[in-house]
C-alpha cells in the first residue's frame, strides 16, 4: 500500500476534528465560496448546501473572484466570502481574499494550514488539522474542508459519519475487477449539491490514473454526451434520492450501450448503498471516489505519490 492509498484509508479519525471545530455564524445575504482545484469543486457543493438551506450562495473559482467579480455578482454589497484552501497558499485564493478584503467584505478562511497566508489575511479562520502524511493528491483534506464547509451551511453531522463512510470506501476498494478492466472512458454525474462532488471525483481520477473525465448532471447525459457511451465506458453515477427512479432509467440506457455503471445511493453494475439522508449523506461519496482513483492508477501501473505535472501547492511566480 502506498502513501496515497494509507492516508485515503487512514483519514477517519481527522474527521472529528472537522466536526468538532467552531464554526462562524453566517447570515448575510450571499455566501461567495471559493477555492482552485479540488477546494473549487468542493465549493460547489458547499454553495449548493447553502442554497437548500435557504441561505443565496455560489462558487467561483479563487482567480475569477480575484479578477472579475462583476461577472458573479451584481453587487458585492452583504456578501460574506468563504475561501477554502488545503495550503492556503494556493496564489488565486490568496488573491480572492486580498481583493474581498480590499472591497470591505468579511472573510472566511478554511484551511489545513494554521499558519498560511489566508488564515493570516482572512477575519476569521476554521482551521482543520489534517493526515501528516497526505502528499500532492488531496483526500484527508478535501473531506475536512467539505465536513467544515457543510456545517457552515447548516448541515447537521454527527459522529457517526466517521464509521458509515468507511462502507462506500471498502466496496471500492474492492472493486470488481470485471467492472473496471478495459474501461478506459470515464464519466461522473451528480445532480445539484452532488455535482461539485462529481466534478471532484472526475479530478481524482485525472490527477491520479492520467485517465480523460467528464462530468455532468445525469440529465444532460442524455443530450449529447452519451454518443460516446460504448464498451470502454465507465459512469460513476452519484444519486439523488428525489430522482432515483429517472436516475436509474438512465443507468439502464447506459448499460444498454455497453457501459458499466457504479451507482452510490442507487442500482448499477457495482451499487453502493449510502447510510445518510440528502446533504447529509455526501461526506459518505468522497473517500469511496479517492479509493477509485487510486485503483484505476494501480490498473495503469501509476504511482500516485507523484501525480504527472502537478505539485501540492500551485503558486504563480
Ligand atoms: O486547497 P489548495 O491548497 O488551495 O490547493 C488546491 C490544489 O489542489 C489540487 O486540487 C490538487 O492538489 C489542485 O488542483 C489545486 O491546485
């Protein structure tokens, strides 16, 4: 076992410190929350939380908030920006939280690192202890900036999540090998706050298997993209609960076409069963997606502590 695959595995204790960390109340009128990479994605589905409960937000990436936040918002005036970075080091996150701070905007750091430049610049700081050993592939971390980020959206997590997302990993990490061999066209989807999630997913897989991913939302598979579904095809298929059945029609139009499909929370080739309720229920996906990642890589003979082009921090001189 690698390092990679032991810190995926070695993550749940940290958890507790993502779920017992304080958290800021937030009540302004739009939460703006922004990250680069995989704290982008987790953005997403932070946002989305926000929106289902009730509170207007949305994600940008950490250079586009730097540059032109006019193209988000109309009008900056009450927005509270939450700024999520594993590093916190990352140049546009640093960036977004300079220029937040430059228009008079509070600031909210969320990071792995205590003492970085965006807990230094940023009001208030939710500091999340991670694995030490973590390398340049972001697992323990991502599932504490999403375990922090959901609770300051307002979802209610308990405990217990540490031992039920053990369930979606240990499937995965068994995964069937007649399920993956020869897949070589990988495609993720995810409806609302999952789509961040599917999108991080899809990342995973590039960044750790040098394998092409797309992402959509299940029902925009149909239009279009699933021209390309045929027996080298893979669909990782993250289910909502309020569309299961439709979500499963279309697990069977892809399986029809020569696909395999793995479906959290619903029917597929491989179906894993997820314990939580809605928003609840998503920290449950995150490891089983990092646990894939790292055996499509060992399928392709990919040592994942050296991830192809990439460094752990992406800081532009
Ligand atoms: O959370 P941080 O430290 O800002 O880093 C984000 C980085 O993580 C990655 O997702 C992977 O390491 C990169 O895409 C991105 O540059």
């Amino acid at each position: 076992m690698n390092v990679t695959e032991r810190v995926i595995k070695e993550q749940f204790p940290f958890w507790q410190g993502a779920l017992d960390a304080d958290m800021p109340a937030i009540d302004a009128e739009c939460v703006v929350v922004v990250g680069c990479g995989t704290s982008y994605y987790l953005a997403q589905t932070i946002a989305s939380a926000f929106n289902v409960n009730g509170r207007n937000a949305l994600a940008v990436p950490g250079g586009e908030w730097a540059r032109r936040p006019s193209s988000y918002v109309a009008d900056r005036e009450g927005v509270v920006v939450v700024a999520l970075s594993r590093s916190g080091e990352s140049t546009e996150t640093v960036q977004a939280v300079d220029a937040s701070r430059a228009a008079g905007l509070r600031t909210i750091a969320v990071t792995c690192e205590k003492d970085s430049s965006i807990a230094r610049e940023a009001d208030e700081t939710v500091y999340l202890p991670t694995h030490p050993q973590e390398g340049v592939v972001m697992t323990s971390s991502a599932s504490l900036m999403l375990i922090a980020g959901l609770r300051l959206a307002g979802v209610a997590l308990d405990s217990a999540i540490t031992k039920v997302a053990a369930g979606p990993l240990s499937v995965l990490d068994d995964v069937d090998a007649s399920v993956i061999a020869g897949r070589r066209h990988f495609v993720y989807l995810g409806a609302g706050a999952l789509y961040g999630i599917a999108s991080e997913g899809a990342l995973k897989l590039q960044e750790m298997s040098i394998s092409y991913a797309q992402t959509f939302h299940p029902m925009e598979y149909r239009h279009g993209p699933i021209s390309l579904i045929d027996e080298g095809s893979l669909v990782v298929l993250l289910y909502s609960e309020d569309t299961l059945e439709e979500e499963a029609k279309l697990a069977r139009e892809i399986q029809d076409k020569g696909g395999k499909v793995i479906g959290l929370g619903g029917p597929g080739d491989i179906s894993i069963p997820l314990v939580g309720k809605q928003l609840a229920r998503i920290p449950e996906i995150l490891p089983a997606l990092q646990i894939f990642g790292e055996r499509i890589a060992q399928s392709k003979k990919i040592d994942t502590t050296t991830p192809r082009h990439l460094t752990k921090v992406v800081v532009l001189s």
